[in-house]
C-alpha cells in the first residue's frame, strides 16, 4: 500500500486546528490532524443533560480525589465538576512548573475537540484594551497585532459560526456580526435594572439602540472590564435557525442547565415534522 502523502498536518484537534482543518480542506488540501487525546463518543461520552440523581455523589463530587489528582484544572470549578472532570487531564499526571512570582494554571483538555468540548460558548471580541494590556503592564512582549487586523477575521468565524448577540456600542466590548439575542430571563431582566438604578452605572452615549437596552455600564472600565449583565454573545451553533423558523410555537426556549436553543419538547419536534 503506498504511503498516504498530505499536503497539510495539523497538531491537535481543538478549536485551533479543528478550524484551520475547515479551512485547508475546503480549499481542496489533503489534511491530516494528529490528536494526541482520546475519541470522543458523544451518545456515551457527553453529560450537559444526565440528571444529578445518576451520578454517584449527585453533582457534589469526590472533593478529595478531586484535589488529589486535578487541583489546578479544578480551579475551573463550574466545569471540572463531577459531570465533566473526565474531559481535562490529570494535573498529578501532567506536572509543570512555573516562574516564582508568576502563576500559571494550565487548563488542559486532551481529546479529540479539545476545550471545544468543555468551552462555555461565550464568544466575545476582544477590543485593544486586551490587546495592550500585557504591554501597558509590561508583561511578555507586545503583541504584533491590534484589534482592526483581526476585526474582519471575527466577523468571518461569527458568520459561519452564528453568534447569538445584542449589539451595545461598547467600546471595550466591540460588537459583532450577531444572530437575534437570545432573551433575558425575568431574574436577569430584574438584575439588570436593580444595576442600572446603581449611580456607580449609568447609559453611555447617546445611541437609540442602547438606551432602549438601558444596557449598564461601569463609568470606571478596567482594562479587561466586559460588561456586567447586557451583552450576551454566545454561539448558537452553525447557524441553527431558531424555533420560529421550525414552526415549532412559543418563544424561544434555552435548557436551564446548558443554555443551548431549542431544546423544545420531542413531541413540538415531531408535530412541525421535524425528526
Ligand atoms: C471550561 C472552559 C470554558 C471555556 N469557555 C470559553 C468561552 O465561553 N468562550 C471562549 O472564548 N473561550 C472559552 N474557553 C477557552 C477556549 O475553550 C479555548 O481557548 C479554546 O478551546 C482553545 O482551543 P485550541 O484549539 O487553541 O486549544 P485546545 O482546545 O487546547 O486544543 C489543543 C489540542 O491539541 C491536542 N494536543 C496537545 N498536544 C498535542 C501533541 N503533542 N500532539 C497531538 N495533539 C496534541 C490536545 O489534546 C487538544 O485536543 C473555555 C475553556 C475552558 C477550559
């Protein structure tokens, strides 16, 4: 048989390659992607809906084990959790060390997807303010690119991804390229306007769009400052079209646990004869 020959390989199968895979093949390159972590099978492996009442310490998990064996990954404590702690490595297996006076955790997720498996689905742009603030600290070198070089790269990932958003005019926070935002609950809509009656908050500028939102807005923005409660980027996956657009009634509907859409009914699925 002879050699397979590739006109690319990619290491590691995350967002990074998992992307740069995307791109490469369809501009017609033979790729190859060398994953050093396990397959991932979705129907055994992924637990976003498996109730608390299955798992064996019901979500409180084995804080012991738990210490002993992934301090530093814990440290993601709302993901390294009883429910996912599988999808990042043992940090007793995969010690490192750092610079005294210079901490780093090394959040590692080592399977095919890589953290894409475990990532929160926030998807926000960064602005200058993180671009420079290694700089202005004076930490590392200054990175060579700014906000408006990679600006139209956002909006290409944001068009084929489809990111779910409410544009704000936030300067520390630059808008996007977003699907229709996904609605407040009553508790965040209440949350929201408890902070906006704070006189530390007030609504910048004088855009329509914005005062309509009354989106609040921290007078003193901290260079990595995101904006409390107003902007809600999240991938709403490859541009799933929402439950109008399937006929299925009601308003959009979010699970509780994994903020995914359209998690309706089975039988709303079945009766706009979607299967
Ligand atoms: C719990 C959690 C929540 C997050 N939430 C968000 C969020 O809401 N929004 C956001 O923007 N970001 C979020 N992030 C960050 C985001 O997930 C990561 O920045 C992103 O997934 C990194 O992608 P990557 O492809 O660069 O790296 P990785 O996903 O780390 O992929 C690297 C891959 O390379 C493989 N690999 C490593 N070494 C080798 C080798 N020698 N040979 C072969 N393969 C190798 C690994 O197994 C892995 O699969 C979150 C991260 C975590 C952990």
């Amino acid at each position: 048989m002879p050699t397979p020959r590739y006109d690319a390989v990619i290491i590691g199968s995350g967002i990074t390659g998992g992307w740069a895979a995307k791109e490469l093949t369809e501009k017609g390159l033979n790729t190859l992607i060398l994953e050093a972590g396990r397959p991932i099978t979705p129907e055994k492996d992924y637990v976003e809906h498996v109730p608390v009442w299955e798992l064996r310490y019901r979500d409180w998990d084995d804080r012991k084990e738990r210490q002993a064996t992934q301090p530093i990954q814990r440290e993601c404590y709302y993901a390294c959790d009883e429910f996912s702690n599988k999808f990042f490595v043992k940090d007793s297996d995969n010690p490192y060390t750092s610079e005294p006076g210079k901490p780093f955790s090394w959040i590692k997720g080592r399977q095919v997807g890589g953290k894409s498996i475990t990532w929160g689905r926030q998807s926000y742009r960064w602005s200058d303010l993180d671009f420079e603030a290694n700089a202005k600290e004076g930490i590392a070198i200054d990175w060579p690119i700014r906000y408006a070089d990679i600006a139209p790269w956002y909006d290409y990932v944001e068009e084929f991804a489809g990111i779910s958003g409410q544009a704000e005019g936030l300067p520390q926070l630059p808008d996007g390229k977003f699907l229709p935002p996904m609605e407040m609950t009553c508790v965040e809509q209440d949350f929201r306007d408890a902070l906006f009656q704070q006189p530390e908050f007030h609504t910048a500028g004088g855009d329509e769009d914005r005062q309509a939102h009354r989106a609040p807005v921290q007078r003193c923005a901290q260079p990595d400052f995101r904006s409390v409660v107003a902007p809600r980027h999240r991938s709403a996956g490859n541009r799933r079209p929402d439950q109008k657009s399937l006929g299925i009634p009601g308003p959009n509907r979010f699970c509780l646990r994994c903020d995914a859409r359209i998690h309706a009914h089975p039988a709303e699925f079945r009766d706009a004869g979607i299967s």
